[in-house]
C-alpha cells in the first residue's frame, strides 16, 4: 500500500514538474523569434495568435467582449447604438453581437492581407460610412484602444500570466495597423502613448447618460441569456463586478457587496493557478469555431462556422447539435446554418448592400500604407515630400546616378525598376503643408505598379522648413498580375543592385525578360544554371524556383496549380524539372527544383539553351515561359589547359534574351563575351 502511494506522489510531482516545464515553453519561444526582430504587422499578428489561441484563449475572447461592452459608457456611442435600435432590441443584439464576432474573427484570425480579413475589415468600413456623420474620429480611436488594452489588463488581473512587454508591442502594431486600414486617424505612436490618450478621453467623456444605461442594460440581458433563470441575479452581479468604478457609474448599475467582488477575484485566481500549475499547454488552438481550419468555405461559396457565444448563426447543422438536450437555440435555417458572405454580414437591410465600394476598399488595403510627421516644436513647421523617382527626366541618363546629386551614397540611394508607362510605382499625399505647434500629419503611400516585380522601389526625402536635415526612407513593393506567381529562390540580393534600368535592361535585371507579342508585360523568367567541369566529369547544376499562390478570392477555389508543358523539350538537352505538376495551397509557396547535367560529350566553350512553357492557374489562367541557360565552369588547372577557352572569364549578358525561341525549342549557342567584369544582371549558381 506504500509503495503504491508513494508511486502516485511520485507520478504527481512528475506530471507537475511536467506541467511547468511546458507551461513556458511558447513565452520561450516568442522571446528566441521575435525579441530581437522589427516587428511588422505581419510578425505582430503571429505573435498575438499565439497569446491568445494557445496561452489564454478563454481571457482574450472575454476581455475583447467587455472592450466593446466598455465603449457603451461613452455617450455619443451609446446614442448612435439606441438611435439604430441594434443593441436595446434583444430580438437582433444577438446577431449584432455575433456578427461583430464574425468580423473581428475573420481579420484576426486571417492573414491580414488575404482576401478574407481585407473583405472583412471593407465590411466594417462600410458599415461605419453609412453613418459617417455621427461616428466621430475618437470615438473609433477610443474603441481602437480598448481592443489593444482591455486583453492586456486582463491577462495582468485574472490570467495565469501577464502579457511579456514583446506581446505588448505586437498587440499594439497590429491593432494600430487595423486602426490604418479603418482610415482611423492621429493613432498614437506606442502603446503607452495610446493607453495615456485612452484614460484622458474617459476622463472627459465617460459620463452617465440614459443612453448608457439602455445599452449596458440590454448587453446584460444577452448575457445572462445563456444562464437558467435562477442563476441570472447572481452572474449578473458578478457581471458587475468585473467592470470598472467609472464604467459602472456611466451606466447606472448598481453597487455590488465586497464579498462578491472578492468572491469574484477568488475565483479567478483559483483558475490562473490551475492553469499555471496543474495543466499542459494547448496542442491545438482554440478558434472559437471561427478559424481557416474550423470554418473553411464550402462549395457553395459561404463560410459555416462551428462555434459561437450567443445564438448559433451561421452555425453548420449537425446530427449532435439536434439530439443535444438543454439546448435552447439550435443551428438551422432561422440561423442561417447555409453559412455566411462577408457581404450579407450586418443589419438585415444592408445585407447584400455596398459590395463594389467593399471590393474596391479591400483592393486598396494591398496598395496603401500610412505614416505621420509629428511636430514637436513650439512652432508651425512646414513639409515638403520628394519621390527619387518624380525627379528623372532621363532613364538612360540617370542609370547609376544619384538622383539628387553627389550628396547621396551610390550604392544606397538608387531607384528601383519603374513602371513601363513611365508613371511612379509610389505616390504620396499630401506631397506639402503646414503642421502646426505639437501637431502631427499622416501621409498616405499608394502603390500602382504596371507589371509584375517583386522589387519595385523608391526613395523619399522629407523636408522640414528647408532645414539642411532631411528625413530619407525607401519604399519597397511587390506587384503580380496573378495570385499564382513564380520566381527564383536565390534572388535576394537583387534589391539591392536594382538600378533604375534603362528601356533595354528595364526587366532582365528583374530576372524577368519581356515577350515582344505580349506588349510588354513580364512573363518570361531567366534562370542560369553553372555545372562545374572537375577532373574530366560534369557535375551538375541546380537552381530553385519558388512557385506560390498568394490568394484566390474567386469562386470556391482554394488553392493554385501549375503545370510544366511538353518536358522532353528540354529533357534532351540535359534539363530535368523534379516536380513538375503540381498544387499550391493558397497563402503557401513551393520549391521546384531545376536541374542541368552536360553529356558526356558535351564542349564546354558551349551554352545549351532550352524554353519550357509553365501553365498557372489560380484566379486566372497563366503561361510563363522559362528560359534555362546552362554553362560550365572550369576548375581544375588540368581541365583548364585542355579546354579551347579564352584568356577571359565569359558570362551570359542581357544580350540573349533577343534570341529566345518562343516555342519550346531548345539550341546551343557559343559564349557571348561581355567586357564587363561585374554584371549584376544574371544570377549563377
């Protein structure tokens, strides 16, 4: 009997030791990633699906609630909200509440620039036009800010762990870029800077009004909704409890005892113990029913989800949720169990309502990024905006210039390729103005590319009232024709050497050449394959491609494909493609490898050169033609000697692009001599 109750102590203080070994792991993790990284928006995000999938799912999808249950304390709100009848009617509160879940989850959940979260978050913006007269600045700003700071105090307050001060930042960048793209403007610059601007604005506006009161009351209501009737006076009370004293005043609720709000903390903290102690980490994350895994589209185009909080709207019918006793509402067709379009999301009068206005907001999102110029002066400043680009008159002559004179570094401050029609990839507004005293300017950057790169770029120099001190930043862009794209692997260092071209070398220094029937848009890609010659054998040579599939918004179609055409083609002159059909899944990219392995008779003062067509189809149906060049480099002091090759190192120049055979043929051609020594348009193995 000892024996066996030590066992059990012992197995105990294992599963225990177990459980705090893991518990930390994912904090560990965040830290090892991202703690000495720019955070991005994108790197934010990934950081904030983290916390709150995996580490406090339960606290995040909570305190995101009272966040927007706080905002009802400000008047202008609140009165908007009862002028609408959306929120005091509880016949529609709860598929208002829901479809604001809907919302959120779909830009939250989702890659913030695919097709889904950009659609969704149009939807909001939408929706907010359509009472753009009544909608303040600050209050958007207000509720901005209590989507970042209400997790935040939360997790400090109730969860088993605060937020580290990483997943603070990436909280605030993310949300700040949603602010962005919600045209919010004046968005303070950091988190503290925004939970300062945050206090001040309750402080002013946090008052009661009977407006308040209506919506406090009937958010309580669709609360305690989900509770047996002899259980809603006591959770209402605790409700209570959880909200602060000013929130509470503006809404007119009632005092509840000590003992109920201790009562209330206890028990929290009973949870954030077991929590930290006694259980391991999520394996899988918690989506709420609302994630790509957990509700992807169907074949019929809508998206059916499988959770919800209030009213299962949306909600896929099941054999189980029609035998699951003590259910009061059941998915089915009063819920719309068919699934959802973000477009039908909303008041039951708009839905269907604003889709062009949506598609063209949610286009801009991939084009448009947003920057400010605080003034901290006692004094009005003035700007002046210059693009590097704007300031060439001539390409031919400005190659390998500065743009602005020798004031500027040659190898830092050149253009970037340029649009075919000569208009500038980036345009930024306002380009002048005035900033008065402790004030701040925010500056909208477009993006319009005319073909296909992923290394548009561009220089910006700001001017403060003609101060000799300038503030000079690069802009840097990719733009595809299509979702489905493909490119070298080994082309990242060509930013860096991507002079403004000239119209000859406009798209070979993009790796990319242009097909003369096609009017010159960029299909055709160079790859340049260098096989060694040691020891009297070939060995070959390899390159890599990266085929992926950025996002598909049409129909029911996930994913991209492509297809590599009429491969003995190439195959006989040594070419050898090792997947050459295959699928892409949407938000993914894939490596091809391309390989070239001479003959053993082949004369190494030769090129061989084949073309193969590539068909993608993701939203449109693409043919990109591949030109593959192969050479050999010699070693060996032996093999150089009895080779016929010149005194000089020869190279592939630009040159051969005008002899491309356009039908899948292939042939050798002789070296081309370049008298360059260092060419930067060709990339080798």
């Amino acid at each position: 009997m000892n024996f066996i109750l030590i066992s059990l102590i012992l197995l105990l203080f294992i599963y225990l030791f177990i459980c705090h070994y893991f518990r930390f792991q994912r904090v560990k993790y965040i830290l090892t990633k991202y703690n000495h990284v720019h955070l991005d928006y994108r790197k934010a995000q990934e950081i904030s699906l983290l916390t709150s999938l995996f580490d406090m799912p339960y606290l995040s999808q909570t305190s995101t609630s009272f966040a927007l249950f706080k905002t009802y304390g400000i008047p202008t709100i609140s009165q908007l909200l009862v002028r609408t009848n959306q929120l005091a009617n509880l016949d529609v509160a709860g598929r208002r509440a829901e479809d604001t879940g809907i919302l959120i989850s779909e830009f939250g959940l989702h890659d913030l620039d695919s097709h889904r979260a950009r659609m969704a978050l149009a939807r909001i913006n939408y929706l907010h036009s359509l009472y753009k007269n009544h909608i303040s600045n600050d209050d958007m700003l207000y509720t901005l800010s209590l989507f970042i700071l209400e997790p935040i105090r939360w997790a400090k307050k109730y969860e088993w762990r605060s937020f580290i001060s990483i997943e603070e930042e990436a909280r605030f960048i993310f949300w700040k870029t949603i602010g962005e793209r919600m045209n919010i403007e004046n968005i303070p610059l950091t988190c503290k800077e925004i939970e300062k601007w945050s206090e001040d604005y309750e402080l002013k506006h946090m008052i009661y009004t009977k407006n308040n009161q209506i919506c406090g009351e009937a958010t309580l209501r669709l609360m305690l909704s989900l509770y047996p009737d002899w259980m809603k006076n006591f959770i209402r009370k605790i409700l209570i409890s959880v909200i602060d004293e000013r929130l509470r005043l503006s809404m007119g609720f009632e005092e509840v005892s000590f003992w109920i709000k201790h009562l209330t903390i206890i028990i929290f903290n009973i949870r954030a113990f077991f929590i930290r102690h006694c259980t391991l980490p999520r394996i899988y994350p918690d989506d709420f029913g609302q994630g790509p895994k957990s509700c992807p589209m169907n074949k019929y185009g809508r998206y059916q989800r499988t959770g919800y909080v209030f009213e299962p709207w949306y909600v896929k019918e099941t054999w189980f949720s029609k035998i699951l006793p003590f259910i009061k509402k059941r998915p089915g067709p009063m819920y719309k169990s068919q699934g959802f379009k973000v477009e039908e999301v909303g008041p039951e009068k708009f839905v269907c309502k604003g889709i062009e206005e949506m598609e063209k907001d949610a286009e801009n999102m991939k084009t448009r990024a947003i920057f400010q110029i605080i003034n901290h002066s006692e004094t009005s400043v003035t700007f002046r905006v210059d693009l590097a680009s704007q300031h060439v008159k001539n390409r031919m002559e400005q190659e390998n210039k500065n743009v602005w004179g020798t004031t500027f570094d040659t190898n830092k401050h050149l253009i970037g390729p340029q649009n075919l029609s000569g208009r500038s990839v980036f345009d930024i507004t306002p380009l002048d103005g005035l900033i008065p005293a402790g004030g701040k300017k925010q500056l909208t950057v477009i993006f319009s590319p005319d073909h296909d790169s992923d290394f548009f770029s561009d220089l910006v120099r700001i001017t403060i009232s003609e101060q000799p001190v300038k503030l000079e930043f690069r802009l840097r862009g990719t733009g595809r024709q299509s979702t489905v794209y493909i490119r070298p692997l080994d082309n990242g260092n060509i930013v860096q050497k991507c002079l403004l071209p000239n119209i000859n070398d406009a798209l070979t220094m993009q790796m990319q050449t242009t097909d003369p029937n096609e009017k010159g848009i960029p299909n055709n890609i160079l790859v340049v394959l260098c096989a060694l010659f040691i020891n009297g054998k070939y060995v070959p040579a390899q390159r890599e491609l990266i085929i992926g599939c950025a996002s598909v918004s049409s129909g029911s179609k996930k994913n991209g494909d492509y297809t590599f055409d009429n491969l003995k083609d190439i195959n006989s002159e040594g070419f050898n493609v090792d997947v050459p059909k295959g699928t892409v899944e949407t938000g993914t990219e894939k490596i091809v490898k391309v390989t070239w392995t001479p003959s053993a008779n082949f004369d190494p003062n030769e090129t061989c050169r084949a073309t193969i067509n590539v068909t993608t189809k993701g939203d449109i149906v693409r043919i990109w033609r591949i030109i593959l060049i192969g050479y050999v480099e010699i070693t060996s002091s032996s093999d150089k000697r009895s080779s016929r090759t010149s005194k000089n190192r020869r190279i592939i120049t630009a040159d051969t692009r005008s002899r491309v055979s356009l039908g899948g043929t292939s042939q050798r051609i002789g070296k081309q001599v370049s008298t360059q020594e260092n060419n930067s348009n060709i990339l080798t193995t």
